[in-house]
C-alpha cells in the first residue's frame, strides 16, 4: 500500500500530528510550514529520530505548492476516514 504524502502547516501546534506522522506505517511527512524558525529546527530534530527528512519552509506558498505534497494536516481527519474504508 502507498503511503499518504502529507504536510502539516504550524509547527508549533501540529507538533503531536509530526510525531505521529512520523511513526506512521500508512503516511510519509513531507512538509511542514511555520514562520518562526527554531520550531522548523525541533521539526528536524525529530524527524533525524526517525531517520527521516522533511523539507521545511517558512512560506505558505511555496509550501502549498510542494510536488511531493499530497494532503495537508487540515484534511487528515477526512482523509483517514476514507482510507479506513
């Protein structure tokens, strides 16, 4: 099964959501967005846990606009609701 491509927007309140997307068997995170810098740093620090990479940005635009990113963490309520099915 391929794994859900997802970003998530605010670091600082979608912190519980990176670690859990970063343990999970059925989603990659790509992305995360957040104009204060030190909180996009604990982001790589966590992801380095995992071994994994997650690009970083500090512009909403350039975030939305990530080739890779495939759901954001607005619509992830939805989105496991269906996968479930």
């Amino acid at each position: 099964m391929e794994k859900i491509k997802i970003g998530v927007l605010g670091a600082y309140r979608g912190m519980t959501m990176i670690r859990v997307l970063l343990g999970h068997p059925d989603a990659e995170l790509v992305a995360v967005c957040d104009k204060y810098r030190p909180m996009l740093e604990k982001v790589t620090a966590e992801a380095e846990k995992y071994n994994q990479t997650v690009t970083l940005y500090d512009n909403f635009d350039d975030f939305i606009e990530d080739e890779d990113l495939e759901e954001t963490s607005e619509n992830l309520e939805k989105i496991f609701e269906d996968f479930e099915e």
